[in-house]
C-alpha cells in the first residue's frame, strides 16, 4: 500500500492538504474441486449351493437293499459384483465377480446293501413204498432263507430216459405221490428248484434218487390135522 499527498494553494489562501490511500493490486486465485468422478458400487446377493447325493456299498446290508445313513443339507454362498461408476452412474464394462461359502452343503449318503442272501435248501427227507398199492410217496424240506423267492420246484418221475410224470410242488406241498408204478422196473426221481436271491433266477438240482418196487411173496403154510 502506498500513500499520495497533494498540496495545492492560491495565491492569498491557506495552504490545503489531501491524503489518498492507493491498495496494492491483489491476484485472485479461484479454487476447482480435485475429488475423483470415478467410482465403484457392488451389489451383493446369496445363493444357496445344492447337496449332493452319495451311493457308498455297505457289505453288512443285505443285496437289493438300501438306507440313508446321513440326509442331505444345502450349503449358501455369498456372490459380490463391484461395478465401476462414472458420476455414480454404472458402467457397461461387466462387474468383477467374487464368490465365499458362507455355508458348507452337506452330501446325501445312501448305504447300498451287497450282502449276498443265503441259498435255500431242498432235501428229499424219505420214500414212502405202498407195494401192495404200487405206489410210494416223496416228501420234502426246505429251508428258506427271509428275502429269497422260490420260483418253482418240480420233481420229475424217470423210467430209464423216459418221463413218467412231473409233479409241480409249493412251499405249503412238499409231497409228491407216486402211482401206478410196475414192479421190477428201476425208477428215478429227479426234483429241481429255481429260485431267485435278488440276482436273477438261480437253480438247485437234487440228485437223482432211485425208486423200485418189488413184491415179496408170501408163503402160507396150511398144517394138516393130525390124529393120535
């Protein structure tokens, strides 16, 4: 800042005095904002993330047979999308995409049974001879296991390579009769059983059991009366 004096008088006047203040020039400075019009924005969504299903052999389990040994629980994941922004604004460039399981999914496990079933089993027990009748009368047991099926048993009359006569037996008829039999013929008697164990049809073959009638002759001896 500086100061200007003035002096001025007229002739016969008193002398007058003026006093001006000159300002300095000032530079003016104007401000701009400096803060970023870039940016970001994320958008954040869960999902949930399926369970899977597991099939594991369990030797202990019966074949054909199955069980669930632990259920099955989904688990949830937490997906993040962070989009660039102008002025706040998205952009068209695609997001950046992050993925975190928030949660585990549990697998489904299901035991499959590879047990075999035990085989059942067919016996011929006895023979039954009626001579006088020409006749006899095979019976049967047979012990059957829980689970397995019986398709058939049949039991099959043989006179040398010639058939006889079949016989279809059931679980609740195990007997076959045999009649009009000849004498002093050989005979045989073939049984088969199909059964099925979960495996398909299986078959057991018993072996083969000879038959023959034979009559006996009866003597009667007749005493005569004898006098003394």
């Amino acid at each position: 800042m500086s100061i200007k004096r003035s002096m001025a008088r007229k002739l016969g006047e008193p002398l007058s005095t003026t006093t001006e203040t000159l300002k300095a020039p000032v530079t003016e400075r104007i401000g701009r904002g400096t803060k970023a019009i870039d940016g970001q924005t994320e958008e954040v969504a869960f999902e949930e993330i399926p369970f899977k299903t597991v099939t594991e052999q369990d030797a202990t389990l019966l074949k054909g047979n199955e069980r669930v040994s632990q259920a099955g629980k989904n688990g949830k994941k937490k997906i993040t999308k962070v989009y660039k922004t102008i002025k706040g604004v998205k952009t068209a460039d695609a997001p950046t995409v992050s993925e975190e399981v928030v949660e585990q999914a549990q697998d489904r496990i299901i035991q499959k049974g590879t047990k075999e079933l035990e085989k059942p089993t067919l016996t011929l027990t006895q023979v039954d001879k009626e001579e006088l009748k020409r006749s006899a009368k095979a019976s049967y047991h047979l012990e059957k296991p829980e689970g397995v099926t019986i398709k058939s048993i049949q039991a099959v009359l043989k006179k040398g390579d010639q058939v006889v006569k079949t016989f279809a037996l059931s679980e609740i008829d195990l007997a076959a009769a045999l009649a009009d039999l000849d004498y002093y013929k050989d005979y045989t008697l073939a049984t088969t059983m199909v059964y099925d164990r979960g495996n398909g049809d299986e078959e057991e073959v018993l072996k083969e059991e000879p038959l023959r009638l034979d009559l006996k002759k009866v003597e009667v001896k007749h005493q005569g009366n004898q006098s003394d």
